[in-house]
C-alpha cells in the first residue's frame, strides 16, 4: 500500500488488517486467529488463495488481482444469515465509492452473491466460530477476469465493463462500509437491511429453482422472511428456505 493512500483511506478506529501475498484461505487464517480470543474487526487479506472455499466444500478460485478478504464479527451464529446481508449492502456501497454509483448496476443474489449484468462477480462466505459469539464474513470479488471450472452461474468481473478497481483500496473501503452497515443491524434489526437488499435483489416475484441438497424446489421469488430466509411461493403455499442455491427461470429445474 503506497503511503499517501494510507493515510486517505484508514480501516475503521479498532480494526486490524493483515494482508498477506498468499495463503490458504483467508476464512481459514482468521478461524486459527480467532480461536485465540480476538474481537471484532480482526481482517485478514490475500492477494492469492490456494485453497479458497465457498459454502458447502467448493472450491472459490482466487487468482491474482481479485479481493480476498475477511473479516471477524461479533455476533451470535443464531443471526449469523443476518450478517451475510450486511456484507453485500457494504460491498455494493464499497465499490460504487471506488467507481461511481451510476456506472454499474450491481444486484444481489439470495443468499449473498452480488451480480453485475446478472454474472457473478462476489461471493460471501459465512462461518461460525466454535464459540458459537463470532462469524466470520468472508469476501470474493473478481477485480479481474477469473477462470472458474465447475461453474454453477455465469462469471463475471468488473474488468468486463472495464473498469479497474484497486484490490487495497477496496479492502479499505469495504471494511469501512461493513462497520457502518453492521452499526445499522445493531440499531435497528434485520428489518433495517431488508428493503435496501430487496431494492437491489435479482429475480424478485419472478420464477427461481432452489437448489437443496436433497431436492430442487420450483416456485416465485416473493421476499425474505424476517431473518433473512427466501419466501418461496408455491401452489401449495409459501415456504421459507433457510439456505440453498438459487437459479433464475423455470427452465432450470433439470
Ligand atoms: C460463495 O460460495 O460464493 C462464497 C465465496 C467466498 C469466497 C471468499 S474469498 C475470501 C474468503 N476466504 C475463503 O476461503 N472464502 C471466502 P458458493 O455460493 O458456494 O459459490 C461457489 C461456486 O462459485 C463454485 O462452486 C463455482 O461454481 C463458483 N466460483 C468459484 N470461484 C469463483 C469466482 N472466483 N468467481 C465466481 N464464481 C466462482
């Protein structure tokens, strides 16, 4: 980080940020950190992952010139799915600070991806600590072109409207971002972060196929439930779904 542009943009009062050239996974490196009783605002940083994750065991591929970051949270793991929403409202305000608000139009895919011209361009993984307090708020964003191999959506990155964003300033900004929008779910609740998601949410009251681990399930996109769940509206009725994989369209229930 040059000099000038620490001292412009600084990590929120209290935050600590390790960054490190490559390591494993950032998640991974905060878990071993955490487990020695840290607070809040511990952030670790990677310019490279070897062993990136996303949610149930699969591989987030972290080359070069993308963000890789994560950040410890206190909370208790029973509002842990809250916290995934407060991450993606921060990092949509984060990188519309570093590249205008009118220049990319970025949604939000349930639970916690973000979308610009509906390809993936971040993911967010939650994870509880063992002492069941703290999560941890895990940060993908493709800067750059990114080659992914068993891909589930279509990719993207912000160098496909080509724009160029600076992987340390946006780690500054997005830490800043989260701490204000983490302020915002203490004061007010959930409820606090609904519509603002719900505004910039892909597919709303349109056909999606969620994908359990069992089951594919058919149905309307029709909102979020109190703590975050996806309404599902059926013929049969609505159903909240805790978590699982979206797909937009009916024709993606085969
Ligand atoms: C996610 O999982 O989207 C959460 C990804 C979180 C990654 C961050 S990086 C910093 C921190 N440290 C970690 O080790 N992880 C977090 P999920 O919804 O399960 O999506 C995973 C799927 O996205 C993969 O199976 C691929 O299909 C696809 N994928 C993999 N790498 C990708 C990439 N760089 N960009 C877009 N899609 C990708």
């Amino acid at each position: 980080m040059s000099s000038s542009l620490a001292s412009s943009l600084k990590v929120p009062s209290g935050w600590r940020l390790f960054k490190f050239p490559t390591i494993d996974s950032t998640n991974e490196e905060l878990m071993r950190r955490a487990d020695s009783g840290e607070s809040e605002g511990l952030v670790i940083q990677a310019d490279v992952q070897t062993v990136g994750r996303g949610r149930r065991g699969r591989v987030w591929e972290s080359p070069v010139g993308n963000l890789y970051l994560s950040v410890l949270v206190d909370a208790p793991i029973s509002s842990g799915g809250e916290i995934g929403f407060t991450g993606a409202l921060a990092l949509i305000d984060a990188l519309e600070m570093e590249v205008g608000r009118s220049i990319i139009d970025l949604r939000c895919k349930w639970p916690n991806d973000l979308l610009l011209n509906k390809k993936k361009v971040a993911g967010i993984l939650l994870e509880a600590l063992p002492n069941h307090q703290q999560v941890i708020v895990g940060f993908g964003v493709n800067l750059v072109s990114t080659q992914v191999n068993d891909t589930l959506y279509p990719v993207g990155a912000l160098t496909d409207m080509g724009l160029t964003v600076d992987p340390q300033r946006l780690a500054l900004q997005l830490c800043r971002s989260l701490e204000s929008w983490l302020a915002v779910w203490r004061n007010d609740g959930f409820a606090a972060l609904r519509m603002p998601w719900l505004e910039r949410a892909e597919g709303l009251h349109e056909p999606i196929v969620v994908s359990l681990p069992f089951e594919k399930l058919q149905g309307y996109f029709q909102g979020l439930s109190a703590n975050g769940g996806l309404v599902l509206a059926q013929d049969s009725g609505e159903r909240i779904i805790p978590a699982g994989d979206v797909f937009f369209g009916p024709e993606r229930i085969t």
